[in-house]
C-alpha cells in the first residue's frame, strides 16, 4: 500500500484561475483531504461529518483530530467498498435501504397500534412517503403522516445519536459491504446448530418478555415549557393511579398512544429488545406484577408502565436475532480482512495535518 500522508499542500488548496469579461478573478477549491486511488476525499465532507456528530455526542477538544481521523478513516473504507460495487455492478435504491430499516418502523409504530393489519398498513404508508421525500417527488399535503414521519426520525437520532440523513447513508454502506463481502469472500449465514448453541450459552443475557400497560404523553413541541408541562402531568396522573384511581381508565381518557388507549394502555407481550431502549431499560427493572413505574421519558415521550407479567425469552423469539448478530460479527471479521488486503493493493495518500492513523 502506498499510504503517503502529507501535510496541506499545494494538492491539498488547489486554486484555479478563471478569465471573466472584467480580467481575471480567483475561484477557491474544497481541499481535498485524501484521495484513495481515482476517488478524492474533500475536507468539507470530514467538517460536516464531525459537525453533526458533535450534535449527539460530546467530545474534548484535545481529541478533535483523533475524532477526525477516525471518519476519515471510515471514508476510505468506503471508496473502497465504492470501487469495488462499481466494479460489480452493485447498486443500493432508497427503497431497499428502508426495506431495512422496516422492523425499526414496525418497533416503533407498534407502541402506538396494536392490530397487525393496521400496524403494517402504516408502516407501508411512512416507507411510500419516505421514499417520496427522498427523491424529492410532489406529494399530497398529509399533516398527521408527516407527524408520524418526524416522530419516527426523531426515535431513530435519539437512539443511534446520529442524524437520520447520515443514519439512512449508513445503512446503505452497510447492505452495499455485505454484497460486496459475499461477492469477494462469499460469507455465508450461521448454521441452526451454530445459533442453538450461542443461545443456550447466552441464554442469561437475552432478558425477559414482558406484559405491560403504559400512558404515554408526548410534549407539545421541544420547548422547556413543553417538557414541564408533560412532566407535571404524568406526575399527577400517577399520584391518581397511586391514590387508587383505575390505571386503565386513565389510560383510556389521557394516553396519547390511541391505539393501545383503547384498550387501556395495553401494549401485550414484547420482548425487550424489540422496544425503544429507555423503555426498556425502565421496565427491565421492574419485578413484581402490578407494579407501577415513576414517571420516565423515552425517546417517543413520557410514561408511566404498569407491568403485568414477566416470563423467559424461548429459542424461537429470538432465532432471527441470534442469527442476524453471528452472520454480522462474521461479516465485521472478514471485511476487516479485506479492506487490509485492499489498502494494501491501492494507492492512498492522506493530505490530513496530524492525521492519527487508526489501530
């Protein structure tokens, strides 16, 4: 591999100059940052990267340029996986990356409906709308849609802490490795015995299904103002609950989830894994039947839970996951291979001042 990492340069600030009918003027150029065989890197795509991190997560100053390096590090793997794709011929719609993304749709709408029918019938409805916002198509105004639609963006960056827009990218790098994975080394999915006996080892760390009933109240808006009023509602709804006052009543009259409203709050059996993580983080400390949680956010709102039942997670509820986590960890391992033999096969030069290269 010939990997030259220089500091900014004359290659690196490329300036251009441009006759116009007054005489000349000067016109600056996006630094390029990195080029890896026919693909350049440009500094302004590494700037708005960190910068959108930096919305999520917070990191010192003094490791700013080891934060930096580490995505431009992710984009050179990239133009890697690019190069090959575009040597086979590999293409990844918007419709196919929301395709992966559906059981994340159906996990979050399922807190809201219920009924399998109308649950798939939305979730239908946001991936069409989605995909139409994505390719910028004329679309009929839908204010309720478009609300459920920012809802679920707003499920997505709160748990991954990543802006959607990235997120969705993300996913397509993703699917866009693993076909070039299975086309350059051919790996393949786990074998049932090999996911049977990663279960039966791990059965303890799969946790439990759950029965809960919840009301949940979604602020107004991001406004402080907005937060404390949902707050002190839940508050007062649960000193009612604690005071005697039917749960499910409430549920009915107060929840804003009006699917499972209708049916007193009733969410049924879910497996922890399957909810949003604050939800289930809460009610995974939750032990005696009947109990009634405090007041607690989530990423769709605030809650209070009351759980009704508590039992082990059977091989067949969680098969799918077991075998989408062995079939990923193999994948990682053999991507990591191949874009070593691949670095080693290109010509990268990194243009990056005080570049820290990855270990």
């Amino acid at each position: 591999m010939k990997m030259i990492n220089y500091t900014m340069s004359a290659v690196a600030c490329m300036v251009l100059l441009f006759a116009s009918t007054s005489g000349f003027t000067w016109e600056t150029y996006d630094s390029v940052i990195a080029v890896v065989n026919d693909t350049s890197i440009i500094e302004s795509e590494i700037d708005s990267k960190f910068s959108q991190l930096l919305k999520f997560k917070s990191i010192p100053k003094n490791r700013y340029v080891a934060e930096k390096s580490r995505i431009l590090d992710k984009y050179i793997e990239d133009a890697l996986v690019m190069e090959a794709a575009d040597n086979e011929a590999i293409v990844v719609t918007d419709r196919r990356v929301l395709g992966h993304i559906e059981e994340l749709m159906k996990q979050y709408f399922s807190t809201k409906i219920q009924d399998k029918k109308k649950l798939d019938k939305q979730v239908a409805k946001v991936m069409n709308r989605l995909e139409k916002q994505l390719a910028e198509d004329t679309m009929v105004d839908d204010k309720e849609l478009d609300a459920n639609i920012d809802g679920f963006i707003g499920f997505i960056e709160s748990r991954f802490q990543i802006g959607f827009k990235d997120y969705f990218e993300e996913i397509r790098a993703q699917i866009m490795r693993e076909q070039v994975m299975s086309i350059a080394i051919g790996v393949s999915p786990p074998g049932p015995d090999e996911a049977m006996d990663f279960y039966k080892k791990n059965k303890s760390k799969f946790g439990d299904e759950v029965w809960v009933k919840h009301i949940l109240i979604v602020p107004a808006g991001g406004s402080f103002t907005a937060e404390r009023d949902a707050n002190q509602k839940m508050s007062a709804l649960r000193e009612r609950i604690m005071a005697g006052e039917s749960f499910e009543k409430l549920a009915v009259v107060n929840s804003q989830d009006r699917e499972s409203a209708a049916r007193g709050g009733d969410l049924g059996w879910k497996m922890l894994a399957e909810m949003d993580p604050y939800l289930a983080g809460y009610i995974n400390q939750m032990r005696g039947t009947g109990q009634i949680s405090q007041v607690f956010k989530s990423g769709m709102g605030y809650h209070i839970v009351k759980l009704m039942g508590r039992r082990p997670i059977t091989y067949e509820k969680v098969e799918r996951l077991i075998m989408y986590k062995l079939y990923n960890e193999n994948m990682f391992e053999q991507f990591k291979k191949w874009v070593d033999r691949r670095k080693k096969e290109s010509e990268i030069q990194i243009f990056m001042k005080n570049y820290v290269a990855s270990t």
